[in-house]
C-alpha cells in the first residue's frame, strides 16, 4: 500500500469503468507507479525524467483524474 504521508509524492486519482485508479510519481526514486483500488500494480516504471512526467500529468489532468495536494486525504477529492 502506498503511504499518503510523503509530501515530495505527487499523487493523481480517476475513475475508469467504475474503479478509482492511483498515480503515485516518488521523486527520490524517480519510479512511477498506477494502481488500481485494491492497490494491485497496474503499471511501474523507473527512470522518469522530468519532461515524462510534465507529459503524464498532463495525460492525466485532460483525462478528468485529480492531482492531490500532499496535505489533503484522496477521498475529499472524489
């Protein structure tokens, strides 16, 4: 399970066919991982680079998911 308490983590969540879907970029490790609400791996990926990520962001944003300021709970958002 991914902690929320990590503020450096940038975090996205959206809805898809009925299931809420998780985005979590950790900037010490440079890894990006999409989870699924029963937090099974859907996508892990090493190595991002910052103009990877501005590119998913902005994947995510046009997709309608919600990026989480670190100071807030995930659920106030949906």
């Amino acid at each position: 399970m991914i902690a929320m308490g990590n503020k450096n983590q940038r975090i996205w969540i959206w809805q898809h066919d009925a299931e809420l879907y998780k985005a979590v970029y950790n900037p010490a490790e440079r890894t990006f991982l999409v989870s699924n609400e029963r937090d099974e791996t859907i996508l892990r990926y090493k190595g991002i680079t910052a103009e990877q990520l501005a590119r998913l962001e902005t994947l995510f944003l046009q997709c309608g998911a919600k990026h989480l300021d670190g100071h807030k709970e995930p659920f106030t958002y949906l």
